[in-house]
C-alpha cells in the first residue's frame, strides 16, 4: 500500500486559496481513497496507479482555473501495510509512551 502527501494550489490567485483547495478536496472525496486533510498538505492511501490518478484530476482541474499551478507530492510505499494513514501516527504514539526512544 502506498501513502501520498500532496499540496497543489495556483499562484495567480491571491492569497485566499482555500475555495480552491476546498474544489481539489472534493476531487480527493470523489476517488474514494482514504485521506487526511491537514495544514499543509492531504494524506490519501491506496495504490499507487489510483494516486497517480488523482494527482493527474487535481492538476487538470487546477489547471482549468489558473495559469500557474504549484504541486508537491511525496510517497512511501511498504508491501503487505495496510491503513498507514493512522498506523503510521499511533506507531510513534506507542513509541513516545514507551521508555526505549533509542
């Protein structure tokens, strides 16, 4: 399973992006993915050809409204892992409750 973080938003619009960003999240909803919005980026899980495609449907709507389009994406893929969504959060959960950090 793979894990994406991805930001994307134009730079010809101002500083108020969030009805823009808001337009990308519906797009997110629509794929069915698991995600996470947060502050500076969407976390969505699932295989790695479905999140090419929901990066390549964010861009072209992005590019539909604007003529600069910024993007980052990051991915971390870990065979046979699944719901790495919150696993990943509750794995460094359990290890700032344990007393061995080293």
């Amino acid at each position: 399973m793979t894990v994406m973080e991805f930001s994307i938003f134009p730079l010809d619009k101002g500083t108020g992006l969030s009805k823009y960003v808001a337009e990308v999240i519906k797009i997110v909803e629509k794929s069915g993915l698991p995600f996470n919005l947060g502050p500076m980026g969407t976390v969505v899980e699932g295989e790695l050809a479905d999140l090419q495609k929901l990066l390549e449907n964010c861009h072209e709507y992005m590019e539909s409204v604007s003529d600069r389009v910024y993007m980052t994406a990051k991915f971390d893929t870990r065979k046979g892992a699944k719901d790495r969504i919150t696993g990943k959060i509750e794995s460094v959960k359990k290890a700032l409750n344990s007393n061995d950090l080293s």
